[in-house]
C-alpha cells in the first residue's frame, strides 16, 4: 500500500537521492515499506531535506541483507 501520490514521491526520493543512488534498490518491497512508515509518521514526509539527510546515513545494501537472509527474492508479505 503505497497510500497516494506524495508518500510514493518521498518514498522514491528516500531511495533515489540518498547514499549514491541506492542503485538496485528501487523494490517494491522497499517502496512498500518506506511508504508504509511514512504514512505513520506523516511529518517525516513533510520534513523535506531533514528527511533526505537522515535516510543519506542508512546502508539500504546492509538493511537488505539483514532482511532477506540470503534469499534470492523477497516478497512484501515476507519482509
């Protein structure tokens, strides 16, 4: 559930214009879940460049490792 077009666009830029790209991880289970936080936590996606400059310190390479164990694919229910 990516609950309407503003949280799908900070979702994307939480990705893409974070680290140096995130290249690979423009996912659907990492959309889903990034969206999903930021439909909780409305004032993250209001935050703008605070937003940016936090997620810029998270490794999406480590975070999907810890995650998918290992598997080859990961599917939204399973992450």
């Amino acid at each position: 559930m990516v609950n309407g077009p503003a949280t799908l666009i900070t979702g994307l830029q939480c990705i893409t214009q974070t680290a140096d790209g995130n290249a690979g991880f423009v996912r659907a289970t990492i959309i889903e879940g990034i969206c999903e936080v930021l439909h909780k936590n409305r004032r993250w996606c209001e935050a703008g460049g605070a937003l940016l400059r936090a997620m810029d310190s998270l490794s999406f390479s480590d975070m999907w490792e810890e995650v998918s164990g290992g598997r080859d694919q990961i599917f939204p229910a399973t992450a």
